[in-house]
C-alpha cells in the first residue's frame, strides 16, 4: 500500500550537483526513518544517507560533507542534495522508508531505484 516515487536522476559532470527527490504515500503515519541507498556495478547495496523523524542523521564517509539530507512536506519526502559529485558516486539509487506501528513492529518499503551517472 505504499509507494515511493523516485525523480531527480541524470547524467551530470563531475564537480557537479543533483537533487534527488522520494514522496511516499499511501501510509496513514509518518515514515519513522527514511533514506536513500545506492548500488554500483560490482558492489553490494550501500546506505548513503538516513534521517529518522526524532534523532540524528547518518552519512556513509564516502559521502559526508558533500550529500545533506532532509525531509520536508509533512514528513513525507526525503530529498539528497548532492554536490561535488565524483564519478564513484554513479549507482543506482533506492528511496527506503521505515515504519513502526503502535506494536512496536517495523516494516520497510523501496522505491524502483534512479540512474546516477557522474562523468570524468
């Protein structure tokens, strides 16, 4: 029942910047925690970059300082501003969103993955 609608991808020169965009719907409350993954030929799915809706956001290394997250529109949507970019961060990128129910229970959900290519 719920969705996550991915857009922001393309092709872009290194040094250059891109903003990915996730709006989930479908579910009565807010993500718990949302974030995006990637996936680059030949190596296994990585986190980017998370934010819960209480807490503090977390950035994979190879990352910090040039990706911010952020979460906007009643929560719904997450959003990576990425700028700098250097060619290792061309991957497939996954929207991921997290839910915990009034038991206590967490279930997870994907968006279909955007094509990041940074070229040299």
């Amino acid at each position: 029942q719920v969705q996550l609608v991915e857009s922001g991808g393309g092709l872009v020169q290194a040094g250059g910047s891109l903003r990915l965009s996730c709006v989930a719907s479908g579910s009565i409350r807010s993500a718990h925690s949302m974030g995006w993954y990637r996936q680059a030929p030949g190596k296994q799915r990585e986190l980017v970059a998370s934010i819960p809706s209480v807490g503090r956001t977390n950035y994979a290394d190879s990352v910090k300082g040039r990706f911010t997250i952020s979460r906007d529109n009643g929560m719904n949507t997450v959003s990576l501003q990425m700028n700098s970019l250097i060619p290792e961060d061309t991957a497939v990128y996954y929207c991921n969103a997290q839910y915990l129910d009034w038991l206590g229970r967490t279930s997870e959900y994907w968006g279909q993955g955007t094509q990041v290519t940074v070229s040299s």
